[in-house]
C-alpha cells in the first residue's frame, strides 16, 4: 500500500456558498421550525455612500474658510401644501421608532437630543407617548396601517404626520410586537390584550392605491386645517413610481427609506432580501421630482445606513433634501455599547452584533420594556449624546460643503461626486472617478 | 371658537369644503344641515363637539372621519372608510356604505341602514356597528375591540385575524376566516345585542342572532398554526 503520511494535503476549505453562518441558521432552522427574527437592517456588505468620494474644491471650484465663512444647514419641510412647515437648523431627522419597541425613556431621548439641535423626532406604530411630546420641539406623527393608538387629539398635537406605506427593512411587511413586550401600557395604548405576540396590518385598512391616497392625504388635511405637513413614507422598492405617486397623491414631503434601514422586529429573510439599498434609491427618487419638476418643492428625506457627515452630505449632493436616522441615533444613547459586553455575551451574543430587539431584554434599556432594564437609560445624559452626536454629523456635513465651495449644505450637487465602483457609478449616476463614465448614458454624458 | 346655536345650513353648491369643515369643526354645539353634498369625500371630518349634523345626500370616503362627539346623519350612502377611526359620537348612513366602514374605530356607534361592502369594522378597537343589511369579505378583521352586528348575512372570512372584538350575524355567514369562531350566546351577549340594537333603532330580538369571536389560537408565534396563516 502507498504510504501518504508524507504526502502535502490542502488545508480544510468552508464554503463560501454554506459559510457559517448559513450553516448555524440551517441547524437553527431545523431545531426550532420557524423563520429567524430580529431587529435592525440589512447586514450585507451593500453598495452604499462609502462607494461615493467628493471631488473637493480645485480651479473651477472655490473653497470656503473653514471657520470663517458661513454653511448653512436649516431647512424647511412641507411648504408645498401645509401652511405651517417645519422649519428645522439641521437636516437631520430622528426617523419613525415605535415606543413599545423602544422604552419611554429612549423615546424621551430621543425628542431631548433633537430638540437640542432643533430637529424632529418621530412617533412609531402605538401612538404618542406625552414624554415624546413634551420633550420634542418638532414631532412627526407617523399613521400607519395598524392605526393603533392614532386619534385625532394627537393627531393635532403633531409638528406633522407621516403615512407610512412602508420601511425599507420590510417593504410589504407588517409589523410585529412579540408578547413580552406588550406591557400593560404598551397593550393599552394599543387596545390589545397584555402579552400578545401584536400584529401590525402590511396594508392601510382604509384606502388601496394612489387615487384611495389621495383623498386620505385629504382628509387628514381636513381634520388639521391644512396646517399640518404630510410626508409620505415609502420602503425602497420602486422608488421611481412610489415617488412619482406620492406626489400625485399631494404629499409635502417624500421619506424614502433604503434597505439598511432598521426595524423592531422581523424575519431575517425579508430584512436581506427585499427592497433596494438607500444608495440605489436616492436618485430614482430624485429622477422622479425632477420628472415632475417637483424636485426642492415636494422634499426628498433618506434613510436607511445613514451613520456620518459624510453620508448625509452625499444624499444632499444627490438631491435629498434632509435624511433621517434610526440604528445610529440608537446607538448614539447607548445601543451595543462595549460596556455591556458581559450582558450580551449572557444572552448569546457581542457588543456590535447584539440584534434581538424583539425579545425586549436590551441591557441598555433602550429596546426593552422591562422596567428595570428600562431605568438604565438616563434619558437626560442619553439625549445629551444624542445632541452631541447630531452636532458632529452637521459639523462634518459643513466641512465638506465648504469643501465643494457651498455656503449652504443644500447646494452640493451631483457634480461634486465621484464614484470609486462601477456599481455605486451606475446607481447613483455621477461619474466614476478619474472617467467622464456614468453606466448606462454613454460617455461624456451628465 | 364660533358658537352656533340655530340650525344652520352648509350649502356645498355655494361654499368649499373646506369651509363648510372648519364651521362644523369650530362650532361647539347646534344643529347643521350639509346640502348639495354631491359625494364630496372628507366630509363633516374631524368634528369634536356634540353637535348635529344632516348631510342630504350621498357623500363620498371618509365621511365623520375620526369623529368626537359629533351626531352625524348621511341622508343617503356614504363611500368607503364611513366614521374611520371614529372615537365617540354617533354615525348613520341611511343608505348602503362602500368598503371599510367603521375602519380602526375607537369608539361610538355606527349605523347603516343599508349594506356595507369589504372590510367593514377592520381593525375596529372598540366602536361598536350595527348594519341593518349585509356586510362584504373580510369584515373585522383584526378586529381588536367592540362589536359587530349584522341583521343580513357576512361575507366570506368573517372575522380574520380577530383579537378580542365581538361579532353578532343573524343572517347566513360564507365562511370565518382565521381564529375566528362561533361561541355559546350567553344572557350578558342577549342583553349587550339588544342594547345595541335598541340604539341603533332596529327591530330585531337578540335571539335571532349567532356570536363569533377568538378563539385565541393565533394569540402567540407557534409552528403548529402555521397552517393557519
């Protein structure tokens, strides 16, 4: 017999198709029989800002003075129809989080970190909670198909409403709320039973379609003296025609929301697979006001991986208007912190991957209903990160406006962008760098 | 804040909708008579006093929208989403309702005297429904609160979905639809149903009728219900 102790062999190989983490959801799988869910966005490695580079100033671009010159960064939001806009210093928004999904005490700091830097905040699917209110100087109001807790007292209260169609974790998805973290208050708000896994509809109860949208958007302009902005939300999906009807229906405000973008809670499956990244949708947004020559007057806000400066300076450039940010905002007060690391090793996982939101045992007290837990979250010292954290993100947005020569952020503009990939070219169609390329117009075209 | 005593009339072939909506929305009591309504949608919405009001003639969606308080009468039929999300007050559409009628409703009684379409009572969260005819598919689904009744027949998937609202049919129903099932009627449902028919004005004996609830299966995510979905 051939003796092949001497012979080299390969080293052991994994899979790069059953990779182990594919491998692990299998083995899950096959224990449990039911689908895999969690919070937050897309996880994938996506095409996203990073993939974009802004060109600076140069001959034909002059610079301004870093701290002498002036950048402008308020905004207003909703003057198309309402006659009471929202007149925000920065554009940065605290996207729609439920309080149910999110404890008292983070909706609380969430409102104090905005409201320090004088922008708004959003309620979530349950209704509004008066600590939201009280500590929020701007708070939209989203309406959502479950319509729990929605009525027309707060409905009035609102800076603004928000229809919500869709996220972009879900787009087509409804909500869920598992039972552990339907308190009794949270069960009340929502007329439910205490401690039922709460289901939210994927689809408005009372209206089907552009035209139905049209005349709701009508009716809650009715019951708010049309003083209220309405913005229309909508998961990435189509966003070309989802845009284009919106504005149809007469929405104020467009917020367009990439897969990156969280949710409390649902199947890992349709947070991975359905909808568009934030990068991609961007400019089908754009593409479809300015088809309208709607563009700046109905107003574009982005969400979904927004995290820096940076990626809110690239949407702008790319013609959003404001963004919006939920995941970061949560970790500004203190979602995955480090210090926590031996509460989430308890529980299975790490500091940065920690994503079992629905299961309402957060260490940080911020996607949690317990009450013990929830105590942990000082909302003032956590809404004072929040400010601070916001103010690092205008900060950068002004440096690199006054790179590209803009005396406000709402004058960067595409031909400040070039792209380092093929992908992030074609998508968010500006040049790739160092080329006069866009994929798909042909060369020299803009 | 305007205060009309008189009954005053809102003749919508001379005035806006929206103006005709602001002197019901400001006005805190008195009796008001919408005329010419032609199936203007978003009508007598957002009222939040204990006021009258007689719409003469069809009106279009959203009807009493969202309604406190406020007694609204549609001399004629009403389009989807009649009294949506309604919180106290009372609602009657003499005539048929299109889909969705009484949607997400917290509070008060709607009648319609006629048929409703699709979807009525969906998602309702504790106003209560009489309908003197027969509602479309889907009825109460979701629904979380309140009751339903119906003197005509349910169309198919009575009830989907239900959590703790409760449905009373005295006519035939086509099918129920998920976790929805009949249950024993009992004197605390006889003396509740013909409570609510009395204020509905409907000649009708609770004994004619059937209930239809939960049945508490789909409360909690369990694999075994999964056939269910």
């Amino acid at each position: 017999m051939a003796d092949y102790s001497e012979t080299p062999r390969t080293i052991p190989r994994k899979s790069a198709t059953f990779d182990d983490y594919t491998l692990s959801e299998i083995r899950r799988a096959a224990a449990t029989g039911i689908y895999d869910i969690r919070g937050g966005g897309s996880k994938r490695r996506l095409p996203h800002f990073d993939d974009l580079v802004f060109l600076g100033a140069s001959i034909s671009r002059y610079a301004l003075e870093g701290y002498r010159e002036k950048c402008g960064t308020d905004i207003v939001l909703g003057d198309r129809f309402a006659s009471k806009p929202l007149h925000l210093k920065i554009p940065i928004t605290i996207a729609g989080m439920s309080f149910g999904a999110l404890s008292a005490q983070a909706k609380e700091a969430l409102g104090r970190g905005a409201s320090a830097m004088g922008t708004s905040t959003t309620t979530g699917d349950g209704g509004m909670t008066p600590e939201e209110r009280g500590q929020s100087r701007h708070l939209v109001y989203q309406y959502l198909p479950s319509r729990y807790g929605m009525n027309p007292d707060d409905l009035r209260k609102a800076d603004a409403i928000e229809v919500v169609v869709s996220q972009g974790a879900k787009p087509g998805g409804g909500g869920m709320l598992l039972g552990q973290k339907i308190t009794e208050r949270v069960a009340g708000m929502r007329t439910l039973p205490v401690g039922v896994d709460q289901r939210s509809a994927c689809r408005h109860p009372d209206w089907t379609g552009p035209d139905d949208l049209e005349i709701k958007l009508q009716e809650l302009r009715e019951i708010t003296a049309w003083e209220k902005p309405i913005y229309v939300k909508i998961g990435a999906a189509r966003p070309y025609y989802d845009t284009a009807l919106s504005v149809k229906a007469g929405a104020d405000v467009v917020v367009v929301d990439g897969m990156q973008g969280g949710t409390a809670a649902t199947q890992e499956i349709f947070i991975e697979h359905v909808g568009i990244p934030t990068l991609a949708a961007v400019r089908e947004a754009v593409r479809a006001l300015q088809d309208l020559d709607m563009h700046r007057k109905v107003q574009l806000i982005v969400s979904g991986g927004i995290r820096n400066g940076a990626d809110v300076a690239k949407a702008l450039a790319m013609g959003a208007d404001a963004v919006a940010i939920g995941t970061a905002a949560l970790v500004a007060l203190g979602d995955n912190d480090p210090a926590l690391e031996e509460e989430y090793r308890k529980l299975g996982t790490t500091a940065g991957a920690y994503d079992a939101w629905h299961e309402g045992r957060d260490p940080a007290g911020i996607s949690t209903q317990d009450p013990e837990l929830s105590r942990r979250l000082d909302p003032v010292k956590a809404g004072h990160r929040l400010a601070n954290y916001l103010a690092v993100m205008t900060l950068e947005l002004q440096t690199l406006a006054r790179a590209n020569g803009k005396s406000h952020v709402r004058n960067l503009e595409p031909e400040d962008l070039a792209a380092l990939t093929v992908e992030a070219a074609a998508m968010a169609g500006v040049p790739l760098a160092g080329t006069n390329w866009v994929p798909g117009r042909g060369p020299g075209a803009y | 804040m305007t205060t009309t005593l008189a009954n005053t009339g809102l003749d919508l072939a001379t005035m806006d909708r929206r103006a005709v909506n602001q002197t019901l929305q400001e006005a805190e009591r008195g009796d008001f008579t919408v005329l010419n309504p032609g199936g203007a949608h978003a009508l007598a919405c957002g009222l939040k006093s204990p006021i009258d009001v007689t719409i003469k003639g069809h009106a279009g969606y959203y009807c009493a929208g969202m309604n406190q308080e406020a007694a609204v009468t549609v001399e004629g039929n009403a389009g989807t989403g009649v009294a949506e999300n309604m919180m106290s007050g009372t609602v009657r559409v003499t005539g048929d309702a299109s889909q969705s009628a009484g949607a997400t409703g917290h509070g008060g009684l709607l009648v319609i005297e006629g048929n409703t379409s699709a979807r009525c009572g969906i998602s309702m969260k504790g106003i209560d429904i009489v309908v003197g005819g027969s509602i479309g598919h889907m009825s109460a689904f979701m629904g979380q609160a309140g009751r339903l009744v119906v003197l005509g027949d349910a169309g198919a998937d009575l009830g989907d979905s239900i959590y703790e609202a409760r449905l009373y049919v005295r006519g035939k129903v086509a099918s129920l639809g998920a976790d929805c099932i009949e249950k024993e009627m009992q004197g605390e449902h006889r003396a509740e149903l013909a409570e609510l028919l009395a204020r509905a004005g409907m000649d009708a004996g609770a004994d004619e009728f059937r209930r239809y609830g939960s049945a508490r299966k789909l409360y909690h995510f369990h694999i075994d219900n999964i056939g269910a979905y």
